[in-house]
C-alpha cells in the first residue's frame, strides 16, 4: 500500500517558492495500479519521484505498506523499490542478465539466485532466455528493451513498483502488445504499481485508480469508470475528452449490457414456433442452438413468413459471437465490422447466453452522459 498524507513539494525559483505538489492526499491499495495523469508541469512526475525519494517532500508524510518512508536509508528504500523510465535506463555495457541482476547482486544474492531469477522474469515478459540473456541492449529492439527494463524492475520482487511513462517511447503497435503484457503479468504477480502517464486511453484500459493533477493540486482521483462518468469539474471533463463515453466503453462488460431473456429456438423445432417467440419478445430475430445450447446461427422475421419446415433448414450463420468477459469497445467494433446491429454473447463454455444490441448500448451511453451532467449542475 501507498499512501500520500498531505504532502507537498516546493521548489525555489526567482520569482519565488513554486509548487509543484500542493497538500497531496491520496491512498494506493495493496496489489493496485494507480495511474498519475494531467498536463505538462501539474506535478504528477514530481509526486512519482517523491514516493522513493529521488524528490524529497518539503512537507507532509509518505508511506509504503504503513511505514514513513523518511525512516529509511534513501539508498536502501529505492532498492525494495522498482522503477522503470521512458527512457528504458539499461545499462549498454552490460548485458541482458547482467543489467536484471544488479539490484539482486547490490542487496547480497547469491549470483546462482540471481541469474536463475533473470531467467524466470525473462520467460515471463516472452524473451525465451536461451537467446536473450547474454545479449547486449543494442542488440534488442525498442519493445525488447522495454521488457527488459521492466523485468529488472521485479528482479528484486519489490512489493512497490514506480514507472514514469513506461509505454510513451514505444511505437503504438507494440505499446498495445506490451500493455497486455504487462497487465498479465501484474495479474499473476499482484504489485502496487504508481506510474506517470500522458494517455487518457492509457490509464483507462491499465489502472484501478487514476490522479489527475493540474498546478500540482490532486483535482480528482477515482476509478477510471467514475472519473469518465462522473468527471468532478469542467477542468476533468475538457481533460479526459468529449468522447468519454466511448472511451468507457472499454470499461464496461458486455455482460453489463447482454439481453439474457432474448429467444432462442433449436435447430428442430418449427419455424411457427420460431415466428411465435419473435413476435412474442417483439424480436426481428432469434437465435438458434444446438442441443447444449451451443449457437449455430439465427431466423429472420422475414425467411419465416409463409415457410413451413425446421429452423435448421432456414437459418443463417452467425458472423460473429461475443464473450461476457469482453468489453463494449470489442463489441461494437464487431457490430460495424459485420455491419449488424446486434451480436450473440456466449459464456465461459460458448453457450448461448443472450444478444447484445446497439440500442442497449447507446442506452449505457446514454446514463453515462445524463448522470455526469447531474453532477456538474
């Protein structure tokens, strides 16, 4: 756990003494990622670098799992510590596991642990270690380096990890692909993570909780989905964009939105029957499964009017299903690629657990807008 009590940071300028953290407060649970965001100079890089002290508070008090940081040696408390930059930070004359392993070696490993621990965070950031390790940083690419930094950052299994714009020098494919990464690992690993961020989109998909700051005042720190549906002031609502609600949709399950009493036939039964559901749910459609209840394909209103056999005879693939566990972006990016209004959703199993609609989603959209606008009149 992270926790900011009151801390403020001030530094001497000719004009004065400046601000760049003013009376900071907030807590970071155990195992979460916090994202720290706002415009050039607001203080957000500042507070990052406070928290292992390479910035020393001018007031107020810090602690990690609940002891004050100012009881520790600076030296030592940045070794329990992990930090990753933007600019990677690797050492050039060193190699792949030699750079992993110089936070083991400064704290006493022995050199077996060490470079067996090299080669276990190497396989988990997918850098098969029989190639990777004795290789030198110019020898990787930018992504390759990233991994690597970020793998040397855990080297010591540091309870706390602390990275300034981690994903901001990689170009946006491999941004995409590394984010992931690190999301599963952070999932298997559980770390309380703090780290600096530029991206709005960046935040939303990766932290639990996100600060924006602006002239080194905390203006609002929340989840990304309150933050993005409950902005606390027009400085929050210009900050994270007019198109917040699409950018929630990342944030929101399909399960959240799934139509679960949606009708369904089986591949046998008539299409009278399949008419009579379709007009009892008011439905243009229904869906058809297999005998477990697996989707096979879907009727039309219209392919049964005047038809007389089974649904199996009549029915039409399915271009596309849905997971619940997906989010709402993944959804409808699939709606307008397949140019349909409405997707089938499975479960964990691929069963058959409703339909997700356009409609039911600008209706979420819909609330997200009404329910912030109460709130800033």
């Amino acid at each position: 756990m992270i926790k900011l009590d009151n801390v403020t940071k001030a530094f001497e300028t000719q004009a004065g003494a400046a601000l760049a953290a003013d009376r900071v407060s907030f807590e970071v649970a155990e195992g979460e990622i916090c994202v720290l965001l706002g415009p050039s100079g607001c203080g957000k890089t500042t507070t990052l670098k406070m928290v292992n002290r390479l910035v020393q508070p001018t007031s107020g008090k810090i602690y990690i799992n609940g002891k004050d940081t100012d009881t520790y040696d600076p030296v030592e408390l940045r070794r329990t510590i992990g930090y990753v930059i933007q600019q990677i930070g690797l050492f050039p004359n060193m190699t792949v596991e030699e750079n992993i392993c110089v936070v083991p070696k400064l704290l006493g490993w022995d050199m077996n642990k060490a470079r067996t621990r090299a080669a276990e965070l190497l396989a988990t950031i997918n850098l098969e270690p029989a190639i990777f390790l004795k290789r030198y940083p110019k020898e990787l690419s930018g992504g390759q380096q990233q991994r690597v930094g970020v793998a040397r950052a855990l080297a010591a299994d540091p309870p706390v990890l602390l990275m300034d714009e981690p994903f901001g020098a990689i170009d946006p494919i491999n941004r995409e692909v590394i984010q992931d990464e690190f999301l599963k690992i952070h999932r298997r690993l559980k770390k309380t993570v703090m780290f600096v961020s530029h991206d709005i989109d960046e935040a939303v998909k990766m932290a639990d909780k996100v600060a924006i700051f602006r002239m080194g005042k905390l203006e609002q720190f929340d989840s990304p989905d309150n933050i993005l549906a409950h902005p606390i002031n027009e400085f929050i609502a210009d900050f994270v964009g007019t198109d917040r609600t699409l950018k929630r949709l990342r944030l929101v399950k399909v399960e959240s939105a799934v139509h679960t009493a949606a009708p369904r036939v089986r591949g046998d039964d008539r299409l009278d029957r399949a008419s009579a559901l379709m007009s009892e749910h008011d439905q243009e459609f229904v869906v058809m499964v297999d005998s477990e209840g697996r989707p096979q394909g879907y009727l039309g209103r219209e392919v049964c009017k005047g038809q007389e056999g089974n649904a199996a005879e009549f029915g039409t693939k399915l271009p596309a299903t849905v997971g619940l566990d997906e989010d709402l972006r993944t959804a409808v990016s699939m709606m307008f690629m397949y140019d349909v209004p409405w997707l089938t959703c499975v479960d964990e199993n691929g069963l058959y657990a409703g339909v997700v609609t356009q409609r039911g989603i600008t209706r979420i959209l819909g609330d997200t807008y009404r329910d912030a606008s109460k709130k800033m009149a």
